[in-house]
C-alpha cells in the first residue's frame, strides 16, 4: 500500500535533491500540517502563523496575517524562502458567503500580497485553489476547463489563480479536490470527519446522491504536492485521486471500511436541502496532466479509507 505508510523513497534527479528552504502557510491545517511533516524531512521548514501560542510543531515560525499585506511581506522578506507553499485560506463555503469582505481580503487580497512578496524574495510560489472554482456542469474537468465558481469561497479563491498568475512567473496552481484524511493539530479534518463524529454518535445524515467530487486521500494529496515541489513545473495542475464519487457513495464506503452502521445514511438529492452557499453538482477532476508530469499514482477510494483508518 501507497500513501502516508508507504517509506519508499521518492527518485529525483541530483540537482532536485538540494535541501530547500520552505515557507508554509496553514500550517496548522488539514493539508498543511501533514505536508510540513512530510517536507521536513528533507528541507528546512518555517511555518507562518498568525499567532505563536499552542502552536506545537517543531519548525521555525514567522508571524503572518492574511488579513494585512504588510505583514504578508515582511514575513516573507524575513524567510526569504526557496519556495511557499500557500496553504491557508478561509475554506468554509458558508463563511465566506457570510463575510464576503473578510473572505476576499484573506483568500484573494492576502494570496496577492504573497505573490508580490514572492517575486520581491525570488521566491517560487506554490498556491492550493480548489475544485470549487468550476460550475459543475460537466465532469472530470482538465485545465483547460474554463472556472465559473458558484459561491464566493469559489470566487475567491480564483481570484487568488490570478493574482499569482498575473503576478509571477515562477509560480503553480495546484487545484486540490476534497481531502480525507487526518491533520496533526486539529481534531476535525473536513467531510469524512465529520462523517465519523455524527456516524458514531449514531446520528441519522441525509447524503447526496447527485453531488459529485473526486475524494482525495490526503496522504496521496501530500504526495503529490511533494513531488511538485521537487519539480521544475510550473503553471497549473489538478491534483486528485482522478475518481468520482457522490457524497452519498463515499460516505457508504466510509462506514463500511469503519465497521459504521451504514442505515443512518440515507440518500437525498441536492434540491431537497437548502445552502448558504451555491453548490456545484459535479466538481470531480482529471488528474491526467499531474501523472504525465511526474508519474503520480494515487490510491484508489478504498486503500485511501484502509489508510485513513490505519491513521484513526
């Protein structure tokens, strides 16, 4: 089995094995703090948080604040990194919809105060987007896809592409789909967490059957990411597990590979129950162009749940 278990080394070329100086930002997140383990053990790690206390990790750390391009950029020139990877965001659909302003000012305002400070430092720039960035009216989108977000998370977040974009040159977009999987800091890491929490507590859900997304182990995500940052590439990727699933599916095989009693899911379609926030009914992503470029392979749906619980 691949994934987080999987201590096989990865091959790169000699001059792609330097140790790198990396910035991370969210590093306290779901993706973020599994990455900074994983790259820590061949780079140098500085983890940007907004606030120094109970943060437990072992790296060095630089204060950021989204919210403040100011502070953007001075922790950028304190780093001076070879490469950020730019992990946070506020993430919830809802609560951007909630707070548009804060929501802009963070995922776009913020993304582009990184870019600029990343050009200023020589900086590479590594940005996570999201499958949300498209309407949902077709399926397996490459990135050739024209985005057309649905909710302002969505909007923000493209936002972001092109304010990397049309900042740098020396940059990546890594669309990422949705993740399961557990973080290190945080109790809750997204969907199938939330799974878990409301299955073994015995609560009755109500799943879609006509939402789609291509759900993405998150050791798998990492992966990917790691190989990226050893690359030479640029531009644009989507990095999933190049399936796709309805939530009412994967939520099924979730409690099924953890021994969950699968009669509290019951299937329901999208219309039935309202949303803040505008959902697109099929977001999953072709992972075809992230394989060509560098021979990713991820886990099918059920070795990534066997992983997560092994995790658990």
């Amino acid at each position: 089995m691949r994934g987080f278990f999987d201590n096989r080394p990865l091959v790169f070329k000699k001059e792609q094995r330097l140790k790198l100086k990396i910035l991370i930002t969210g590093v306290t997140g779901q993706i973020g703090s599994r990455l900074a383990e994983k790259l820590g053990e061949r780079h140098e790690i500085i983890a940007a948080v907004r606030d120094r206390t109970g943060f437990k990790g072992r790296y060095k750390t630089v204060l950021l604040d989204l919210s403040d391009p100011n502070s953007t950029k001075k922790a950028v020139e304190l780093s001076a990194p070879d490469q950020i990877i730019h992990c946070a965001a506020i993430t919830s659909p809802e609560s951007c919809e909630k707070n548009k302003k804060l929501c802009q000012k963070v995922n776009a305002v913020g993304t582009a105060a990184i870019a600029s400070a990343a050009v200023e430092t020589g900086s590479r720039l590594i940005y996570l987007s999201t499958d949300l960035v498209f309407d949902g009216k077709k399926r397996f989108y490459n990135e050739n896809d024209k985005p057309n977000p649905l909710s302002y998370y969505g909007f923000s977040k493209l936002e972001g592409e092109k304010a990397v974009s049309g900042t740098m040159r020396n940059y990546l977009i890594a669309r990422t789909a949705i993740v399961f999987g557990k973080g290190l800091y945080r109790p809750e890491g997204g969907f199938a967490d939330w799974l878990i929490k409301n299955l073994t507590e015995k609560n009755r859900l109500n799943l879609f059957t006509d939402q789609f997304r291509s759900h993405f182990y998150l050791g798998d995500c990492v992966r990917a990411i790691e190989l990226l940052v050893e690359s030479r590439e640029k531009g644009l990727f989507h990095i999933s597990g190049g399936n796709r699933e309805s939530r009412y599916d994967f939520a099924i095989k979730l409690a099924e590979k953890l021994g969950l009693d699968r009669r509290l899911i019951t299937a329901t379609k999208m219309a039935g129950i309202p949303s803040v926030a505008k959902r697109p009914k099929d977001c999953s992503l072709d992972n075809s162009l992230l394989s060509k470029a560098t021979g990713f392979v991820p886990l099918q749906i059920e070795e990534g749940l066997e992983a997560m619980k092994m995790e658990l």
